[in-house]
C-alpha cells in the first residue's frame, strides 16, 4: 500500500529535492517485501542512469549498492542459521527458502547495480 504512494510521488521532487525522497524511500525498501525491494532497486538504476545531476546519480548508486550489502549480509546470516539447524537436525525448509529467495533478489539486485557502475 505505501509502496504505490512512493511510487505515485516520485515524479513531484527534481534536482536536490529528490535526496530528501530517495533517502526516505530507501528507508522505506527496508521493511518491504523482496518484490518491492526491486521495485525500488529499479527505480533508483533509473535515476542512477538518466539524472543529470551528477550528486543525485551518485546517491542513487549508493542507494543500490546499501541494498546490495544488505541482501549479502541476510545471505550470510541464513547460510549461518542454516548450517547450525543441519548440524542440530532441525527442520531446514523454511530456512532454505528464505535463503533461495535473497540470493535471488541479491542476484537481482547486483545486475542493476552493475548496469550503472
């Protein structure tokens, strides 16, 4: 729900205005579902690529790569949380799920990174 306001608001802010946006929408990212992660994560590869400012282009590189760390650090912390329910013999299911689902979105997330480097 709040996704699609971000979404519907983007276009009101230029210039130096949309650090203001992009930093409260990144905040934002955090909490949403992976879906939305890259929705977002493609919403600042736009910016990255087509804003002629060079402060807010830099921004949004910066933005993508924060998200890339992000989904590298949730990779490791499940590979660890994996690895210790195996060696306790525990029901690992739902924990290779999660651990499918961010490498993917990392992936996602790593080739828009690398299309604005």
């Amino acid at each position: 729900e709040n996704h699609v306001y971000f979404n519907s608001i983007k276009d009101e802010f230029s210039g130096f205005e949309r650090f203001g946006y992009m930093n409260l929408y990144g905040t934002f990212l955090k909490r949403c579902t992976d879906e939305n992660v890259i929705l977002g994560a493609e919403y600042f590869k736009e910016t990255a690529k087509n804003e002629s400012n060079p402060y807010v282009k830099t921004f949004a590189q910066r933005a993508l790569k924060s998200m890339l760390t992000r989904y590298k650090e949730l990779e490791t912390t499940y590979t660890d949380e994996l690895s210790k329910a195996k060696t306790e013999n525990k029901n690992t299911e739902v924990l290779e799920n999660k651990l499918n689902k961010t490498k993917l979105t990392k992936e996602k997330i790593k080739s828009l990174y690398d299309s604005v480097k």
